[in-house]
C-alpha cells in the first residue's frame, strides 16, 4: 500500500484561499499573505509566519479560525502550530518554533524595519500582479487599456487614474503591473496602501520627519496608492496627500488610486480631494462573466502546473462568480483536495471541495439589526430613517435595499421584513424587493452598492 505525500504548501495554498472569503482585507495583507505551510505529518500542520510579531498575532487572533479552516481542506482533525520560518528576503528557513514574546515591548521588529524609516521602504509588489498574467474580459477591458496607457505615458495621459471596483476583482493586480513597467522604463515608484502612507505621515509628524517624508514621496516619478476609502475620517492624513498629490500632479507626476467604491461615494472625503481625483479618469470593473471567469481558471491552472479538465473549470466558473479571489481559492482548494486524498481531479471531486464552501456562504444568514444599520451608514443615515416614514427618493432606495437584503441574506420572510421595518405591509415589502432584484440586473451602480453593503455584512 502506498501512502500519499501531502505537500503542506498545497494545503495551505487552499486553506489561504478560503481565508481569504472569511477575513477582512486588511487582516489578510496584514497577517496571513506572508505566511507558508512548513510541514505536515498527518497529526500537526505546521505553518510558517515571517516574524514573531506575526507568529503571535496569528496564535492569539486567528488559531481557531486557521485551524477550523485546515481541517476544512484536509477533511480530518489536525493539530495546528506556528513556526517563524520565513526570513526577510522571502526565502523559507527551516528553524526550530519559537514562542511569541509574552510583552508587547519584547516584540522583534521585522528586519526591514530595523534598518529603513518606513517613507524609505523598499518596494514591494507582487511578481505575479503583471499585464500578461491579467485576463481581460468585458468587465474590465476599460481599466485595464487606461492602467496599459498610463504605464506608457506616465504623467500625460490619464493623471490621476482612478479604478474601483468590489474586492477581488483585479484593481490591485492591475496598479502592480503599472508598477511594473514603470520600474521597467527607469521610473522610480512608491507603492503603498493607503493605511503604511497614514503610518509614515504620522510617524514623521511625532519623529520630527516631515521635510524627509515629503521628498520621498514628492521626488517619486509615479505614487501608486492602494484602497484610498481608508483616507475616510483620517483629517491630518488627508491634509497630507492633498498637499502630495498637488506637488506631483504639477510636476506632470503619474499618481494611480484604487477604491472600493467611486469618487461620489467617498463620503467624509475632502471635496478638495475628491476633485482631484475626479480630473482624471475614473474607471470601474465589474465582475467576471463566465467566459472570463473560465479564462481566468485556464490560465490558473497552466500557471499552477496542472491539468484540469475542462468540464471542472466549467463547473467552478459556473458556481463560483462574485470575484477573481474565490475563483482562485476555489482551484485551489479542489488541487489540494486531489493532492490529499490521491483523487483525480473530476466533477465529483469539485462537489467534494466546493459545495459545502459555496452552500455556507450562500445560506449564512445575517442579524436583521445589522442589516439595517448597515444599509443605513451605507447611505448616510440613521436606522431610525428606514422604519420611519420618510419617502424621499434617497431614503426610498435605502429601504428597498434594505429590504431586499434582508429577504436574500437574513433569510426573512416578507411579514417578517414589514415587522422589522416598523409595520410595512408584506405586498409593499414584495415590491420593494422585486423592484431591486431588477435593478440590479441593469444598474451597475446599484450593483456596487449592494455588493459593498454586503462586504461589509461579511466582515461585521
């Protein structure tokens, strides 16, 4: 009898894949991108995290949740455990597992912390995230012909360039494949999120920094800033990229944002910032259509090594369709399981992977409260708005959005909804409802409207 070799990479690669639908963002750049899967023996999976810092944010933050997870993709309890086994030029480092520090002063900083200020950091993206590996389809032929000018003609052709979309659909990717070519053409680059460039502004106010933190960023030849929503509520850290972005748009100096969201519905953004933004050209994707979400599986799995048959992209293109991450995660979580258990990879095996991932995530069902105060900050409003009697045309569609979700993700029924939003008759909740569902259908703003209300839903 032979025994099937687990490679620990694989099944973590799954693991990341479903991680990534269950945590925010920020906590997935934040803890979980930089880590490995270092070893296997059948009764402890041990994964590998870049520091200790991380090590002990991963333990006392996420183990249950990582261990729920890989147990989930291997299909049999496991222990887990975390070891620092990634140096700081990426490379794994087999070394022994170590314990968190028990003080936060006693924490190690990473190695590029001890040596660089964080306005001088070296840059950082992802070898993946280039033009050639991005598959166009209708959703997102725009964004990308304006991210494919803009790498040509930094400074002159579309400046600032704005892309948005819903998580997981390919803006990210796109802002690093500029990056890219710029720093293929000699251009000197800043990539950073939104959140390090709050970091190093305020680092450099409280350090006595600000005059190196305005060259660094106001000396670059293009400034690619990621998930500019989290500048929201931040009035100093705004102040700061006002004044960045002035210095570098009149130095004819490419700047590229993404967002989650677009320009208009940056609530609590400066005006003054989101003029600025809205002078160049301001482009959305959408999701995939099933021919590109096929597209983008085909091109995974020659990427990964793979053959998978055509009859099991279709399959996951078909069931899998909100973004490019769970396409991914999906693949391969589905290669992990036939690494697993020595299975071919067939329809049969897809339902295995998938179905009990999909069936969740379509019948989780959401707290009415949260719903409504969801829908309602969504639109800058009080719940109180929605169960009253306002019929104003805003207050209008927050209620029939409202209601909508609470049907499709709170699982309510129509009497239940009418209750909750102060006595509304269940016909009037009916129509609300299908009023919506068509929408939808036609009105990509509302799309990404409700898409976003529900990321949130997902995260709360």
């Amino acid at each position: 009898m032979t025994t099937t070799i687990i490679d620990p990479r694989d099944v973590w690669d799954a693991a990341l894949g479903e991680l990534q639908l269950r945590v925010t963002r920020a906590n997935y750049e934040t803890w979980l991108k930089h880590t490995v899967g270092v070893d296997f023996d059948g009764g402890e999976f041990v994964i590998g995290a870049p520091n200790a810092f991380v090590l002990e944010a991963l333990e006392q933050r996420m183990f249950s949740l990582i261990s729920e997870t890989i147990e989930h993709v291997l299909g049999e309890p496991v222990n887990v455990s975390f070891r620092v086994s990634v140096s700081s030029n990426g490379a794994v480092a087999a070394r022994e597992p170590v314990s968190a520090p028990s003080s936060r002063d006693a924490r190690p900083a990473a190695p590029e912390q001890l040596d660089l200020p964080p306005y001088v950091r070296p840059i950082r993206l992802n070898a993946k995230y280039t033009f050639d590996r991005f598959v166009v389809g209708r959703s997102n032929e725009l964004a990308h012909a304006a991210a494919e000018a803009v790498a040509a003609k930094p400074g002159s052709t579309y400046n600032p360039l704005v892309m948005y979309s819903g998580v997981g659909l390919g803006k990210t990717h796109l802002l690093h494949g500029i990056g890219h070519r710029a720093i293929a053409m000699g251009l000197s680059v800043i990539y950073a999120t939104t959140e390090e460039f709050t970091n190093d502004y305020i680092k450099a106010i409280r350090e006595g920094t600000t005059e190196e933190f305005r060259d660094h960023y106001r000396n670059a030849d293009m400034l690619l800033l990621d998930d500019i929503q989290f500048l929201i509520g931040k009035e100093q850290t705004q102040e700061g990229f006002f004044h960045t972005f002035n210095a570098l748009h009149m130095a004819n100096r490419q700047i590229v944002v993404t967002s989650d969201r677009p320009v208009s519905a940056l609530r609590l953004l400066e005006d003054r910032i989101q003029s600025r933004l809205t002078g160049g050209l301001v482009v959305d994707m959408q999701p995939p259509a099933i021919e590109t979400r096929l597209a983008i599986l085909k091109v995974k799995a020659e990427q990964a090594g793979h053959d998978v048959p055509d009859t099991v992209l279709e399959l996951l293109a078909e069931r899998v369709y909100d973004n490019v991450r769970e396409l991914e995660g999906s693949l391969n979580r589905v290669i992990a399981l036939a690494h697993a258990t020595d299975s071919p990879i067939n329809v049969d095996l897809v339902a295995r992977a998938i179905d009990d991932m999909v069936d969740a995530l379509a019948i989780r069902e959401v707290p009415p409260d949260v719903v409504l105060d969801t829908v309602a900050a969504h639109f800058g409003m009080g719940a109180d708005a929605l169960t009253g009697r306002k019929r104003d045309k805003k207050t209008a569609l927050a209620r029939h959005v409202a209601m909508y979700l609470l049907r499709e993700d709170a699982k309510l029924r129509l009497t239940a909804i009418g209750r909750v939003l102060g006595g509304k008759d269940h016909t009037t909740v009916g129509h609300g409802c299908d009023r919506i569902a068509v929408q939808l259908g036609v009105d990509s703003s509302l799309r990404r409207q409700v898409a976003n209300i529900r990321e949130t839903l997902a995260t709360s």
